[in-house]
C-alpha cells in the first residue's frame, strides 16, 4: 500500500467472546461450536415474558483480567446498559451492553514492534444472535445470543495496514495467554470492526470514517485496510465525497462493499439497564486476579527474547503451548544451576526444531497432541551436544515424542530401539573407514581423492555410512579419511 498525498487513521473494535461455561446471563452452554443450531438457548435468550437476567460472576472476573492484560484501569463501579434496535437476531429488541460506565478504562497494548496503541476503554456485553441465509429465505440462530463478550476499542492510533495486522494478532494473544477467550477466530471467538479514514497529510481533522464490520482474520483485517486506503484515496483525488457508512468484506475478491449509512449513538436510544444492577468491585477482588494472571507474550519476550531471535520469538508465540515448554525448559536449567551457554544452546536447539519441524505442514497436526516433558527434550538436547543422533535422527526422535507408544518413554531408550544413536568411538569408527578404504570397489574413487578430486570424499563418507547403518559419525569418519588418504 502506497501512502504519499494522504495519512490513514484506523481504530479498531474487538469483539472477545469470554471462555465462560455458561452465558451471560442464564445457565446455558457458552460454547457452542459444532453444535445444532438453537440447542444452546433457554427463556431468557428468547426473551420470553418474566424471564430477568442473572449476571455470571465468572464473566466479570474474566473481563477483569482481560482489563489487567491490557495494562487497564480495572473501574470499581461499573454499569449496564440497553442499545436498542430491531432485528431478527435480538428478541429482546435490545442488547445489555455498557455504554456510559464501562468495566474496563483506558490501556495500552504494545506491538512487537515497540509501538502502543491506547485503548480507550473495553466493555462486557451479550452478543446477538446469527442469521443464515438460504436462496430465499434466512432463518435465525440463537446459540450465540448472551455469550458474554467485551467489546475493546482502541484510540485512532494506526496508521499503517501492517501496525493493525500486529495489533489485532497482539490483542488475540493478550486474550487467549491471559485464559479469557478460546480464540477460535474460525468460529468467531474474536471479531474485528475496523474504522478506516483519509485526511492530507498534516492535517488536524480526521476524514469521515467507513467501518468494515466483522473481520476474523488479521490478514483480512490488512487486506481491507489496503483496499479501503485505494478506494478512499481515489474518490478524494476526483473530489468525490467520502460517506460515513457500514461497509462488508469479501475475502475471494478484496473488496469492501457498502451496506448501510452508518449509526450515531443516539440512534440507539441508549438507557440504564433496569433488571441488573451496578457491578461492585472491590480492590482485593482486582487484586486476585492480577496475581492469577497467567505469563503474557511480554512476559515471554523478556525470558526468551534474549536467547531465541525476534523473527523466531514472534512465530513461536502464535503457539503458547511452545513457548510455554520453552519456558518450563529455561526454568528446569536455572533450577539445577546448568551453565548458562548450555541452557541456551539446548533451549535453541528445541526452538528450532518447533519451528522447523514440529510447524512444518506435515506435522502441524502434532500441535493438537501433548507436548514433550521437558526431561525428555533437555536429554535430547544433551544427546545432540554429545553428537550422539545425526541431524536426521534428531528429527526422527523429536517426531516419536508425540506417538501414543513412546510418549512416556526416555529419550535415549527411544533412540536405542530406533537404532539412532550415532558411534562416537573413534577406533570403531577408525576400523569401519579402514574396511571402506579396503574394498576394491571403492579404489577409484580413492586414486580420484588422491589425485585432487575433493568431491569424491563425500562418497567415501557415505560408503563409511552406509557400512555402519548410519550410526558413523559422519564428522569423524571425515576427518579420519582426509588423514588416511593425504
């Protein structure tokens, strides 16, 4: 995306569905991915006549804690709302949100990068429900009507496509490290509405915004941005007016699409929600939670950021479960008072092989198992200090860690049934290079070597390879032929 006449501004709405059991306000399954349409649904979704809402207790502990994960203000007193409007998917003709005290004030989230985009403040509200359309028709899904969300609004603070790629992936960890969401971006666990305007550069006043609505992806989120940066810079440049207006994404084509002219809170004809009360916090309560929280992606930058490169790091923390063993690892290491350097060259060694082997396509399926005990990776990464495996059996042991039959299993026992464990004898090795260098087959390429052809001294070390199974050490059976053969 070129931007030279004009600057972009974005401000970005995120929709974080809370990992709670049940609802919002009934007792009614919370997750209800997979499952028939309607079948997570009581009275009080229905909004039949009598039925009140309860508040879960657990919701607000989560929103708290997701406050704490965005280094927010945790307000005392906070209160309920009603957003009035009509549409299928609202049976009240209302949704309970938090417009005037919200529960969560103003924050910030920190982008790899170094940059802080301020939250203005987060609400908890009941999502709608969804309505599915057919050729003719649509019909109405209440399963997701009252799960418990906050919605976080950030300031106008981006002005890039890529700072808001960084800041929606950034908010999905801070979410799903801290234990409030599932993260399920598929399912819609987190959603994206984006707000995107243009003004000249060195201008005061922003441009009338177009907000793309549910985005739930971070490359749709940069993809939209980039088109509506085009469209919007085109129509100035020809003197056409920018509307204020809802807009729609469709990923096959790129493009944003107009839906509707966008509403003013007034339009919603906001009042007190009668039928709950107040939410009381106290400080102890806020207290709890921040000496609960789990590590966050800061946390494991400052743990591992100096051991494992940033372009590494930031891979690894899509998966918390990695860098959570990574970090059970440098622990296991500091405990035991191991030298640093090898703490750091085993805790590289396992890096790179989540990185290179257990996320390569093939495998990526593997991420769904138990990860490896750390006593089994720190021998493995002994083994391989040791010269032990060849680079090729690291792998092949790393892999059987995630098999059912040899889970539970010590590394170099599974490295010995496998037959991996590489000879590190230098007689023994001596005595096999003798036997290859000895066998009439292998005499040309001996008088090659001999004669300057360095290449054929690869061959003579796969002869070595090959006569011991592979378990030679190849650096070894090297280093021997070069001083048998000079």
């Amino acid at each position: 995306m070129t931007e030279q006449k004009y600057e972009i501004t974005v401000g970005i709405e995120c929709h974080v569905q809370l990992a709670t059991k049940t609802k919002l306000f009934s007792e009614v399954d919370n997750d209800a991915r997979g499952k028939e349409p309607n079948s997570c649904v009581s009275p009080v979704e229905y909004a039949l006549p009598g039925m009140l809402p309860r508040l879960n207790r657990e919701a607000v502990n989560m929103a708290v804690r997701a406050g704490l994960a965005l280094n927010s203000e945790i307000n005392l007193l906070s209160r309920f709302d009603r957003k009035h409007y009509f549409y299928p998917d609202s049976p009240k003709g209302y949704q309970i949100t938090q417009m005037y005290q919200p529960i969560i004030g103003a924050g910030y989230v920190e982008l790899p990068n170094g940059k802080q985009i301020r939250i203005e403040h987060a609400h908890l509200e009941g999502d709608a429900g969804k309505l599915n359309h057919f050729d003719n028709y649509s019909l109405v899904d209440l399963n997701r009507a009252d799960t418990p969300l906050i919605e976080i609004v950030s300031m106008p603070d981006i002005h890039t496509a890529h700072d808001a790629h960084d800041y929606c992936k950034e908010l999905w960890r801070l979410m799903t490290f801290a234990g409030v969401c599932f993260g399920d971006l598929y399912n819609g666990n987190m959603r994206f509405d984006v707000n995107i305007s243009l003004a000249e550069k060195g201008s005061k006043t922003l441009g009338k915004r177009a907000e793309i609505k549910n985005l739930n992806s971070f490359r749709s989120v940069e993809r939209a941005i980039e088109y509506e940066y085009e469209r919007q810079s085109k129509m100035l440049d020809a003197g056409e007016v920018i509307t204020q207006e809802t807009r729609g994404w469709n990923d096959a084509t790129g493009k944003t699409t107009s839906q509707r002219s966008k509403e003013e809170a007034q339009d919603y004809r906001y009042m007190p929600e009668p039928d709950l009360p107040p939410i009381r916090l106290t400080e102890e309560q806020v207290k709890k939670e921040r000496e609960a929280m789990p590590l966050l992606p800061a946390d494991y930058r400052n743990t591992l950021g100096m051991i494992i490169s940033k372009d590494i790091l930031e891979i690894l923390l899509d998966y918390k479960q990695l860098v959570d063993r990574l970090a059970d690892l440098k622990t296991e290491y500091d405990i035991h008072g191991i030298d640093k350097e090898i703490s750091k060259a085993a805790i590289l060694k396992i890096s790179n092989l989540f990185t290179s082997v257990l996320l390569a396509e093939e495998n990526s399926s593997l991420l769904n198992d138990p990860m490896p005990s750390v006593k089994q990776l720190m021998d493995l990464s002994s083994m391989i200090a040791k010269n032990e495996l060849s680079s090729t059996s690291v792998k092949e042991v790393f892999l059987r860690f995630f098999t059912p039959e040899m889970r539970f299993k010590e590394t170099r026992a599974i490295a010995k049934e496998l037959n991996l464990i590489q000879e590190n004898d230098l007689g023994a090795v001596e005595k096999i290079v003798d036997e290859v260098l000895a066998d009439p087959n292998n005499a040309q390429a001996v008088a090659d070597f001999k004669a300057g052809s360095e290449k054929v001294l690869g061959f003579l070390v796969g002869q070595v390879m090959k006569a011991s199974r592979g378990k030679a050490n190849p650096s070894m059976a090297q280093e021997i032929l070069r001083k048998k053969l000079q």
